[in-house]
C-alpha cells in the first residue's frame, strides 16, 4: 500500500533535488526523491 504526505523544503535543497533530478534524467522530483531513499535504504540494511 502506498502512503502520500506533503512535504515543504528550503529553496536551496530544491535547487539541490532540480540538479539531481537532471543528473539522473528524472522526470519530477517526486521520484528523484523516491530514488534516492530507496538507495538510501538498500545501502543502509547490508
């Protein structure tokens, strides 16, 4: 099951996800985000 929430950040960690998200060739920074948590949370559990 799927979960939403809203989320607020400071403008600089957004221009922070905007240049992840073109680095990776990302559409949104919904899923720049989704990306990067669940790299987070696979290095985390070895």
């Amino acid at each position: 099951m799927a979960r939403k929430f809203t989320m607020s950040v400071p403008n600089l960690m957004y221009k922070a996800l905007e240049e992840e998200m073109k680095e990776r060739k990302l559409d949104t920074i919904q899923e720049t985000i989704r990306v990067m948590l669940s790299e987070y949370f696979k290095k985390r559990s070895k």
